[in-house]
C-alpha cells in the first residue's frame, strides 16, 4: 500500500504521524498513547480528521500496542489461504 503522509515522531513516544495529525491531536488534547487509544474508535469524528487519516492513525496505533494488548481476529484452520502453510 503507498503511503499517502509523510510521517514525523511526535510527542507520542514511539508514534509516527503525519504533522496535521499532530496539529490537530494537539488542538484535541491528546497527550497520551492511552487518551488517543480511547478516542481511536471515533476519529473520524475530530474536526480536521478525514477517514482516510483516521486509519493512518489506527495503523500507527496497532504498531506501537504492547503484544497483551494486540487483538486478532482468530479464523477458522484453512481462511488463510494455501500460502501460509
């Protein structure tokens, strides 16, 4: 997939966003890794937020999630396809 924004570090350590991102996470509030997790499931909702940035954004939050609290999707033996065997 291409990446669409240039990402830069912020004041997230270890998250990587675009700058208009931070600009407006900053306007928000949004100091924290934990108070931008709780706002992930209503980005699109954020005034200067379209969806497409909101999934940059849950991207980059899924990468910096410890493992305990990454969540897969558990599928049936044989979904994955015959590449993963």
């Amino acid at each position: 997939m291409p990446r669409f924004y240039d990402t830069c570090a912020g004041p997230i350590d270890g998250l990587y966003l675009p700058p208009i991102a931070w600009a407006v996470l900053q306007r928000e509030g949004i100091h924290t890794l934990e108070q931008l997790a709780g706002l992930a499931d209503r980005l699109e909702h954020v005034e200067g937020i379209e969806p497409r940035m909101a999934e940059v954004i849950r991207e980059a939050l899924a990468r910096v999630a410890s493992p305990e609290e990454r969540v897969f999707r558990e599928m049936p033996l044989g979904a994955i396809g015959p590449w993963c065997a």
